[in-house]
C-alpha cells in the first residue's frame, strides 16, 4: 500500500473505502516501511524500517510500535534498533530457547538463498517451496543442499 508512514497506513486502513475497525488492526505483527530513494547517482527502492506492531490505543488511535530495523542511507546497510516482540512470542508458544529460534532462522535464510539464487520468483514456486518446508523442514533442507 502507498503509504508514507505507519500512521499513514493504518489511516489508509481504517478510512475509506476499506473501513477497517480499529480492534482489527492488532492482527497486523509487522511493516515494511519503504522509500524510493538515490544511492549514489542510482534510484533505488529500500525498506526504510522494519516496525513491529506491538499495541493499540482505542482511545487515542494510536500504536504502540518496535522499530527493529532502520536503513542507514550513508552505508547502504540496516541496523538492528530493537529485540523482536513477534520472535519472543513464538520462543513462548513453541517452547523454544534461543539455540532453536537461532536454527530456524539460519534455515530460513538458507531457503531464501536458494530461492535467490535459482530465481524462484513466480508467487505459486515461492508458496509451494514454502509449504513443503512448513510441512516437511528436513526433506526441504536436504533437497537445497
């Protein structure tokens, strides 16, 4: 969605024509902020924060955010901000410590190479590549190598 700022979208959100109520917004976990914007001579898009969504304020209409990642324009490069809220939860739910929250990621990330580098692009290959590690995590690690 177009938007310059959180704010700016959920007003987007909660105006017309989508209407969506205010309680629903807490459905939302995290945002993409991004710009269009130069590096160097060069135009580029770049995710300007990442910003967990971690309240709402029914009374003022406000949010309660976590940055957890900021672009810094001089490097090019992003700096954490803040510890994940939507990571501790899953710890919770899941019963997990630090070392399998640590495991998950790196193999995440090793799905997202893959898929980079064998140009999945095509939303249904993505999807699919997705669901098979949902369901089958081991036989998608093997079969990436």
């Amino acid at each position: 969605m177009h938007a310059g700022s959180l704010q700016e979208a959920i007003n987007r959100l909660e105006g017309e024509p989508i209407n969506l109520p205010h309680s629903m917004l807490i459905s939302l976990d995290m945002a993409c902020i991004q710009i269009l914007t130069y590096v160097g001579k060069e135009r580029v898009r770049r995710n300007e924060a990442i910003i967990e969504i971690v309240g709402l304020d029914s009374a003022s209409g406000g949010t309660t955010i976590n940055r957890l990642f900021e672009w810094d324009p001089a490097s090019d490069s992003f700096r954490k901000t803040g510890e994940s809220h939507v990571l501790m939860e899953i710890m919770s739910e899941r019963g997990w410590g630090g070392d399998e929250v640590s495991r998950e990621m790196e193999n995440r990330e090793k799905i997202l190479r893959y898929m980079v580098e064998n140009n999945i692009t095509s939303p249904k290959d993505v999807a699919t590549l997705i669901n098979m590690y949902y369901y089958n995590p081991d036989k998608v690690l093997k079969m990436i190598g």
